[in-house]
C-alpha cells in the first residue's frame, strides 16, 4: 500500500455534477438580472470556494451583491432537477472497494459544507470518508489549508497521502502541500493544463486504472 490515505475532490472527479452547477449558476445570474456567464468561464471555477467563483465570475458585483448570487446559486443547485449529477460508472462500487482494502478515504472540495452533507446523506457514502473538509472550513483551492488539516487530523506525513482531482486547483493544491497527485481527464480541465502540475498520472477510468499507482 503505497498511499494509505486518498483524497478525494468531489465535484468532476467522483460525481457527474458539472452541467448541473453550470445551469444553477446561469439561472442565479438570470433570476438577479445579471449577465449570464458563459458555460467556459463557469466550468473554469469549479473548485474554487463559493466566494472565490463570486469574485471571478461577478468582479464588478458589491460583496452584498455577490452574497446574493452565492445564496441563489445555493438555491437553484438544490431545487434542479433539469440536470442530474450521478456518480460517474463505477465509482460507488470502487469507493465501497477501496474502503474495505483497508485505505483511509478523504474529501478535500470546494462545495459548502451543507452541500456536502447532502450529497453524502443522500449517495449513502457518509461513512466511507473518515475526514472531509469543504471550502467553508478552509482556504480555497489552491491553498493547502485543507489538505494540511487532512495531514493533521490523521496525523500522517504528507508522503503517505495521494490527492485525487480534475482541476488544476487541485493538483496545485497537492503541489502546495506536497502531497503526490493523480488527475483525471473527464472534469473541467484539458490533460494539457493538469500535466502543469506534474501528476503521478492523469486517468480516464479511476475504478480501473488506479490500482497501480496506490
């Protein structure tokens, strides 16, 4: 067991969720009358805190203002139902797997954290992680705060931890902690842009493809 401890990104790289999160964005921008952000420009923030996708997408909003879209946004994400966000194949079944080979699962996300304890109350995968941190309760992405914390409550070096992701946020992140990371190639980011941080590998199928590596 090369990596006893994995760390998981949420959104693009376990679950299916990003047309969800670029229609609930554009209908927080229609319902305050704002310009809606092109499907580019919202792709290219997931990952970020909430507050951090506010500042990049809506630059000229008042913080005020900008808390109002974030409250929407909340809103429209847990309301659709225009775009499912399931799991990508495989990946409960892997996760139940990996879990009971003995590794020590993570979350380290840009969600919130109600939106996290939805998502695993709902999926029934609560009790696979044994720490998860959200944007709410760290620094955004690329900032290793919360990677840190994940060494700090498990009290393991940084060598013995592998963080797995789709953006570019989360590999820098692991950059910046000095964690080793692995990205996959069907969340937000080209391969182009995620080979800049230097993965151990870059993946099309991680219930398939990561025994290797780990």
């Amino acid at each position: 067991m090369k990596y006893p401890v994995i760390i998981f990104d949420w959104d693009g790289t376990l679950m299916d969720s990003l047309d969800k999160i670029v229609y609930a964005m554009q209908q927080a921008a229609v319902v305050n009358q704002l310009s809606v952000p092109s499907e580019f420009d919202i792709r290219n923030i997931i990952g970020l805190s909430l507050d951090k996708a506010m500042e990049k997408l809506f630059p000229s909003l008042s913080a005020a203002t900008q808390l109002v879209v974030k409250e929407a946004y909340r809103d429209q994400y847990s309301l659709s139902t225009v775009h499912p966000s399931p799991f990508y194949t495989g990946i409960k079944e892997w996760l139940i797997s990996l879990k009971e080979q003995g590794y020590t699962l993570a979350i380290a996300t840009g969600k919130g954290r109600n939106g996290l304890n939805r998502v695993l109350s709902t999926s029934g995968l609560s009790d696979l992680f044994t720490v998860t941190y959200s944007a709410d309760e760290a620094n955004s992405k690329p900032d290793p705060l919360m990677l840190n914390k994940i060494l700090a409550d498990l009290n393991i070096q940084s060598h013995q931890a592998l963080m797995i992701g789709d953006s570019s946020y989360d590999l820098e992140m692991a950059n910046n902690a000095n964690i080793s990371c692995i990205g996959v190639s069907y969340g937000v980011h080209s391969v182009d842009i995620l080979k800049q941080y230097n993965p151990i590998a870059i993946l099309d199928d991680l219930p398939n493809q990561l025994g290797q590596y780990i």
